[in-house]
C-alpha cells in the first residue's frame, strides 16, 4: 500500500532533500540559488511543504506571510502562496498542499490566504484548483494576473493590487532585468535574456532585488521575482528561448 506524506523542509532537511524544482541538475546555480534563497527565509517562517507518495517526491508548496513574500500584492495579515506544482494531477496531492497552508493560516490567526495565478504561463499556480478548494477571485491585473483569497475572518478590505504597473515601466528605458531567486529558473531565463542582447549588441543592466520593499516598488507585475524592460515596456516576466528574446527585442529597437 502506498504512502502519502506531506514533509516539511527545514534547514537541515533542505541539505538532504533539497528543494523541488530544477532537482535534476543540483550542481546548476539555479538550484544552488533556490536553496540558499530557502535557508534565509526559514527564518521569517518561510513553508516548503513537499508532498512524498512512496517515497517520491511528486509535488510541493511555498508560501509565507505577506510581509515578506515575494508576490506584489498588498496583503497584510495573510499568507501568500508562491508556487504549488504536482506531477500528477488526480490524486489529491495538491488539495493536500493547500490544506496544510490553510491549516497553518488558522493556526497563526490570518486573516485568510491569497494566491496569484496566470492562465498564460506555467511560472504562476493555475487558478481550477484554487477555486475548486473554494478560493474567491478578487483582483485583476495587467498581463492577465488574477488574485485569488480564501477568507479567514470577516474582515472588510480584501488583499489588492497595486495600479501603477505602467508608471514603474516607465522608469527604465535600457534593457533591464529585476530579479530575485525565489525561482530556481531565473538563472535560466537570465541568461537566455544576456544572450539574446548580445547577439543584437544590446547592453543589459541587472537589478538583484534586494529585499520586499525593493520589489514592492519597481516590479512592473504581481510576480515581483522576474521582469525585463526595455524601452518602458514589459518585454517577458518569465523565461523565453534566446530565439524569442531576439525576436522581441528586435520589435522593440
């Protein structure tokens, strides 16, 4: 008979088990930049939940308080999950991981949890489970982010956007990267970007965002952990083949 489990990764259990994504290639800075972003937000009560069936490791689920999540959303008093992925759908493993943070939720008397979804890329959760765990869906934003709550108190202002996603463009006309290492494939997109730019000599300037606040106020999107600008405009927030980077950068000069 097989046995689910849900294991929380902590300090020590991440040097053994390490983090989920980009699991393959532990030597990638990618990953190494994933599990030494982890061991410092331990500490703030970072949860990194990874959900074991026979011994396999088939999904997982980040979130924290929104304090200090790397989501652009204004939420005070709430947890605010980052990534929820499951190899295979169909098996709960997913209502499992949201579970365990509404669990937690309750426990630290939040006032509910939010989420971020985009139907148009897979580097945010999709919304159908959300909602299928009864999620609400709250806000909307540009480049088709969606915020989803679940509720925990009656509590009259709900979790929202910011509005300016147009006026932080317009601060950068080079081609400028924000980032941060939440997701183990920044590292990746980073340098499909680099090399791109090089291809058409274009010169690119790197923003290592340094903290919440930081994020808060120059992310151009919800995601907050990836964006690259180019001419006041929003070229990608998640990965792109060296291809496609020179074809857009190519539309843009």
């Amino acid at each position: 008979m097989c046995k689910i489990e849900l294991v929380e990764i902590n300090n020590e259990l991440l040097e053994g088990i390490g983090s989920y994504c980009l699991r393959s290639k532990k030597k990638s800075s990618g990953y190494l930049n994933k599990n030494k972003w982890l061991n410092n937000r331990f500490e703030e009560g970072m949860k990194y939940v990874q959900v074991i069936d026979n011994k396999k490791q088939v999904g997982f689920i980040e979130y924290t308080e929104a304090e200090y999540s790397s989501r652009v959303v204004h939420a005070d008093g709430y947890l605010v999950i980052h990534c929820l992925w499951v190899s295979e759908i169909g098996k709960g493993y997913g209502t499992r991981l949201i579970n365990k943070c509404l669990e937690d939720a309750k426990k630290l008397a939040k006032k509910g949890v939010v989420v971020i979804s985009n139907s148009k890329t897979s580097w945010a959760p999709s919304k159908e489970i959300f909602m299928n765990n009864d999620f609400q869906l709250i806000d909307t934003a540009l480049y088709d982010f969606e915020l989803l709550v679940y509720p925990l108190s009656n509590e009259s202002k709900q979790p929202y956007f910011p509005n300016d996603w147009e006026e932080r463009l317009k601060k950068f006309s080079n081609l400028t990267i924000l980032r941060s290492f939440q997701c183990p494939y920044v590292e990746i997109a980073t340098e499909n970007i680099i090399a791109g730019a090089n291809k058409l000599n274009i010169p690119v300037e790197l923003i290592d965002l340094k903290d919440r606040e930081e994020m808060m106020q120059l992310s151009p999107t919800p995601y907050g952990i990836f964006s690259v600008i180019y001419k006041g405009q929003l070229l990608t927030f998640h990965r792109l083949t060296v291809h496609s980077v020179i074809k857009k950068l190519r539309e843009l000069t």
